[in-house]
C-alpha cells in the first residue's frame, strides 16, 4: 500500500512540474519573468539557445 501511494504522489508532483515549467516558459516568451540578472540571463538563453532549436525540430 505505501508504494503504491508514493507511486500516486510522485505521478502528481511530475504533472505538476511539467504545468510549472509550461507555464514558466510562456512567461519567458511574454518577458515576464522578472528584471534581475538572473532573469535576463533567462531569457537571453532562451530566445538565443532553445527557441531557435524547438523551431528546427
């Protein structure tokens, strides 16, 4: 029964990490992530680095 209830959470917190990071990625794309360097340097990667390799797919 244990196993089976932490299989069930961990089922859940995958699907919840893969809404945030959807939802994470389509602030990067609208720039609303922030103005720290941190965020920046986010979208820096991603306009430069992801995006033009999700296009090439």
């Amino acid at each position: 029964m244990k196993q089976a209830t932490l299989h069930q959470w961990h089922k859940n917190h995958h699907k919840r990490r893969a809404v945030f990071h959807k939802n994470h990625e389509m602030e990067i794309q609208r720039g609303e992530n922030g103005n720290g360097l941190l965020a920046k340097w986010e979208r820096f990667f991603y306009n430069k680095v992801i995006f033009p390799l999700k296009n090439a797919k």
